[in-house]
C-alpha cells in the first residue's frame, strides 16, 4: 500500500514523522534498524515512509536535544538541576560510552558535539555529566579548582576526584551519586 497509492498515506506518514521527533525516547531503541533499512535506499522520493524512517533513525540525538534543552534553566518544567535543589529524586542517562561520531543514512553528518547535563551550579562552580575526548562520561565541577572543594561518592563508595584544568572531574558509572561541593551536598541518580 504504501509504494501503490503515496498519495494516500503520505499525509499520515509525514504526522507519523513529526511525533516521532516530538517524542523521539521511544524510537531511540529501532534507530539502528533505520539506519540499515535506509542505507540500501537510492531513491527517498519514491518511498513515503523515508521521512518517518529518517526521524526514527535521528531519534537518539533528538532525544540528547531534548534532554539537553530540559537541563537549560531557561526552558519549562523542572530542570535536573532545579530537581536536586529541590531535594526532589533525579535520574540522568549515562551516555557517550564508547560513541563514535554518529551514523546516520538519510543526512549529511553531523558534528558531534560533547553532550552536557547541567546538574547544579552556584557562583564560581557548574557541576555537570558530559563526556571527555575519548567519549567517556564523566562528572564535571567546572571553576577555578583552587576554590572548589568537592568529593564525589557512587553507591556509597568514595570515588577519587581528578584536578582537571576546567575544575574537578570523575569518571561516571551508572548508580546513586553524591557529589559534595563546598559543603553542600548533591545527590541524583546515573542510569546506565
């Protein structure tokens, strides 16, 4: 039905499209079958089911997207920071282990650039889960390491800070962490 009669099921397809990049969480787990499906695809304007699976197989960056704008304390609802102010539980993806440069068959590249959860943050400090050169997550106190005293424990376990030119960094492992940043305590969640 779909290559006889495009006209008819085009409309609903293109719908089908946008709600997956509204709600890309879901989609995120089908974006390798997408990207095989497309790769062998010469033609998209013959197929109308290509658009929606080009939004499923960009559906783990727009899902980094969106999880990136929900940390921004300028966007609506609570932020993981504004969460762990509030004392309120927080759950944070663990991302960025081992990735490489993102493969995607139905666009151009795209510049992958590090993912940052802004996790806490006061004057002179940012504490936040991003990812070093090599990709591997990581805990971040951004600021001036000489006036941050920070310590950072997973699962109860004190985890060793490093000196890091930015501020203090840990490697991040999925569990419950606290993260003790001049005297004041942090504590959310890695989900791996």
């Amino acid at each position: 039905m779909l290559l006889s009669r495009p006209a008819e099921v085009a409309p609903i397809l293109a719908e089908a499209a946008r709600l997956v990049r509204a709600f890309p969480e879901p989609w995120c787990v089908h974006a390798d079958i997408a990207s095989t499906l497309l790769a062998g695809r010469d033609d998209a304007g013959a197929d109308p089911s290509w658009l929606l699976w080009a939004a499923v197989e960009a559906s783990p960056w727009a899902a980094q997207a969106i999880a990136s704008a929900a940390a921004d304390p300028e966007a609506e609802g609570a932020s993981p920071a504004t969460r762990i102010a509030l004392g309120l539980d927080v759950v944070v993806p663990l991302f960025g282990v081992g990735s490489t440069a993102p493969r995607l068959a139905a666009a151009d590249p795209i510049a992958a650039e590090a993912p940052w959860v802004r996790l806490a943050g006061d004057t002179g400090w940012e504490l936040a889960l991003t990812v070093d050169e090599a990709r591997q997550p990581l805990l971040l106190v951004a600021g001036d390491p000489d006036r941050i005293d920070v310590s950072f424990s997973r699962d109860g376990q004190d985890c060793a800070a490093c000196r890091d030119p930015e501020g203090w960094t840990c490697p991040a492992a999925a569990g419950q962490w606290r993260v003790c940043i001049n005297g004041a305590n942090h504590s959310f969640e890695i989900a791996g």
